[in-house]
C-alpha cells in the first residue's frame, strides 16, 4: 500500500470514470495494484452523484459491460479505488489524468472555443500538484491547446509556488473510449498515441501508459509535439465525420432509386483500402464526432490568427450530419402518406450509440424536435434511460404497447431491439415500421411485410 503511486482523475463523466477503472486494475509485475486511484469531480448535484456511485462500487452510468462492472467490484473490494469533490487530493497526486469536457459552438459560422474551463481546471492543479508529478491530458481539445493554453496556466502557477517551468511534467494523450460492451477494453486494449512537453514527459508518460494498456499488443505512438498529437485526433474524427457525411447523400440516392446500401457498401468493404466506409443510419451524435471537426477551424483562427485558412469539407460535415434525422423525418413522412400532424409515432432508443445510456447531441432530439414541430405525438422509449435531460422528460421503463400508434422508428440499435420478437409485440397493431440503423434482418423483414406491417429501412428502397 506505502509503494503505491497515487493517480487523480479529474473529470468522471463517461471518459474519467472508465478511466479510474482502468487505472486502478493495473497490477504490479507481483500482482499488486500498481496504483491507489482517487476520482475528483466537481461539487455539484451531477458530481455528486458520480463520486457517491464509485465509491458505492457501481459505475455511474448505465454500462452493458461486464469487463468494467467487474473491474469496478474488484477496485472497490481491494481499496483502491475511490472518489471525492475535495480538490486537496492534487496534493499527494503522482499522476493527474485530466478528463474534462470542452465545449464550443460547434454550429455556429464561426465556432468560438470556450477554454475557461478548462483553463481553471488546469489552474486547480497546478496550484496543489507536487514538483515530479505527471499531467496528462486526456480531454480531446483543438490542436495548439496545450501549448497555448495549458502551458501558460501551468508555468504560471509553478512561478507563484516559486518551483522550475519543467517541475510537473505535462504531456497529452487522446482517449479513444468507446462506451459499449467493448467500454473498458477501449482503453486498455487499443492504440494510443501520446507527445510530452519535453523529452523527459513524454518518457514518464509513457512509462504510466505502459502499465495501464497492454502494449504488446496494441503499442504506443509517440509523437514529436503535444500539437501533433492534438492534430491527430481532431483529424482523426473529422475524417470520420465527413465519411458519415457523405454516405447521406448515397442514402439518399439509395433510397430513389430502389437500392440496398448496405448491400452496395458490404460488397466495397471486401476491398481492404475502403474497409471502413460507413453505413446509413438515423445520423450522428455523441461529444466527439458532433464538434470535434470545428475544432481545427477555430484553433486556426483563435489560437494562431491563421484567418485566411479554410475547412469546406470540415464545415459541410458538421451541417450535414446535425440535419441528417430529417430526411427521416421526411421518408416517414412519405410513408404516412401525409403530415405528422396528430400521428402518434414511437421512437424506440434514445442514446446516440448501441447499449449505453448516453444522450449527448443524440440525433434523436432533432429527429424528436422536427416531428414536434410537424404536429406529431412522439413517444421515446430507451431501456438505458429513465429521464432525458436535454428535453427535461421522464420516459417509459419498459417497452410501450403498440396499441394506437402510427408509426414505429427504431432510431438505436440496442441488443434488446435486435432480439425483439417484432410480431409478438405489436400483436394486432400495424404501425408504418422504419429502420434507421439496420436492426432488422432481410427475414425480419419478409416476414413482417407477410404479416401485413408496412416496414421500411433508412437506405434501402421502398420493399427491399
């Protein structure tokens, strides 16, 4: 227990919190815990309740991930893991892994970095974090952040307690957590990429990556600036998004012309170079593919007055894929034969990916938001979710009856959509059935159409 490093997460939303697990089920080359974890988060109702879960041993969001669960138990059996909202722990930190959020206006023409926060976190702990200590940066954040912004914090902190510029070793790198049934795998078992400061950060950074990530298998990256690796992520999720992107307009053409998409894009993924184009889908949501593409834009213009530069393809992106659900909401449309208004429509799944409980920047709300405007009753039900926060509503806790509803779009693929017995459920119901994420399966398909219910898929023609 005395041999122990001590490692602060500072942040325990959906990244910080996976990461305090991972941290904490390091082992030593004597089976060990390699580290006595402590999560810090703010004094809020949220922050709260987050520090309240782990220390209760439960994960503070609804996970299907039983890797994570039982890595959690194991972490709250041992000791090792625990949280607080009092910031004195930086004092006895080796290790401060920062995984906070960073909000910009994405949408906006020209996007404005909002760094405050981030600004007065770094403050945080560089007014209480020992001389030796690393800082790593975890939080994704427009390229030239941590030189610009974190730097100057930091040094300026390190000046008033009168210690070295280089006496806390900062470096950067980027989480690629992916919650899901892969949550806790998608941290410890996946590439990094990482930079430091200086020379000597980058090697205590990676000495720390190390013995948390199996590297064996899955090495470390490094590169040469903190910028680059920055750069690399940004870059990362905007290629992403735009690939997203323009699969739209080919959904689009799909769906015109009589086509399966996915049958088209199965038979271009057999060629290895085009092995991660895209499928159709109801759109794209979560905290890094909505905003991440306005963040070389902005860095561009806020962080090295570049102003002549421009992101066309990165601008487009972000547009295309925020208004994405209306074409859905225009093909229901089509297959209602008329307006929303007053058509009762129940949208099953919330979350903007498969199997966790997470709404940020769900494509569903402008799905929800645009068939409102239109007159039509929408009803959402999400097994992950009790209460949405962005529309401020209580939803249903089990699977609603059917009964007297006129349209049905599966909008998340949730395991329990794809092992739902679809006749049996809507017994003598038959709504207009729309698949926006390819949960149903061509025999699902046929087999529903022979028993009279008119279903349909994002991408695929009308009868396919």
């Amino acid at each position: 227990m005395l041999d122990r490093k001590t490692v602060c997460i500072q942040g325990l939303g959906f990244v910080g919190a996976a990461m305090a697990v991972a941290v904490a089920r390091a082992r030593t080359p004597g089976g060990d815990c390699a580290y006595q974890v402590i999560g810090v988060d703010r004094q809020t109702d949220e922050g709260e309740a987050r520090v309240d879960s782990l220390n209760r041993g439960v994960f503070p969001f609804p996970t299907v991930d039983q890797k994570l669960i039982s890595a959690l138990g194991e972490a709250h059996a041992v000791g090792n893991l625990t949280a607080t909202t009092d910031e004195s722990v930086y004092q006895s930190a080796d290790v401060v892994v920062v995984d906070i959020p960073l909000d910009i206006s994405f949408l906006d023409e020209e996007p404005q970095l909002r760094m405050s926060s981030l600004e007065q976190a770094i403050r945080v702990v560089g007014k209480q974090v020992p001389a030796g200590a690393l800082v790593l940066i975890e939080t994704t954040v427009p390229p030239g952040t941590c030189e610009n912004v974190v730097v100057p914090v930091l040094q300026d902190e390190l000046r008033r307690r009168n210690l070295d510029q280089h006496a806390i070793h900062l470096a950067f790198s980027f989480e690629r957590v992916m919650p899901g049934n892969e949550y806790l795998d998608s941290i410890v078992n996946y590439w990094r990429a990482y930079a430091g400061h200086t020379a000597v950060a980058a090697d205590v950074c990676e000495s720390f990556l190390t013995s948390i990530i199996d590297i064996e298998r899955f090495p470390l990256t490094r590169l040469s600036s903190m910028t680059a690796a920055e750069t690399t992520k940004v870059m990362e999720n905007t290629y992403r998004a735009v690939n997203i992107a323009l699969i739209h307009e080919w959904t689009q053409y799909a769906e015109a012309v009589g086509v399966d998409l996915y049958e088209v894009i199965e038979a271009i993924r057999v060629r290895p170079t085009h092995s991660n184009i895209r499928f159709p889908g109801l759109g794209v949501g979560g905290y890094c593919l909505t905003k991440d593409p306005a963040f070389a834009p902005a860095a561009a213009r806020q962080l090295y007055g570049l102003e002549e530069l421009d992101f066309p393809f990165s601008r487009l992106a972000l547009r295309v894929n925020h208004d994405m659900p209306l074409h859905t909401v225009d093909r229901l449309t089509e297959l209602l034969r008329s307006d929303c208004k007053g058509k009762s429509i129940l949208i099953l799944g919330l979350s903007y990916r498969q199997d966790i409980g997470d709404t940020r920047y769900s494509p569903v709300e402008v799905l929800v938001r645009a068939l409102e405007d239109r007159g039509a009753l929408v009803h959402v039900y999400d097994p992950f979710l009790k209460y949405w926060r962005e529309m401020k509503r209580s939803l249903p806790a089990e699977l609603p009856d059917p009964t007297g509803v006129d349209a049905v779009v599966i909008a998340t693929a949730h395991r329990e959509f794809r092992e739902l017995n679809i006749l049996k459920w809507l017994g003598d119901a038959r709504p207009v059935l729309l698949d926006t994420v390819n949960v149903l399966t061509a025999i699902h398909r046929s087999t529903c159409r022979k028993a009279g219910i008119q279903v349909e898929s994002v991408g695929r023609g009308n009868g396919l």
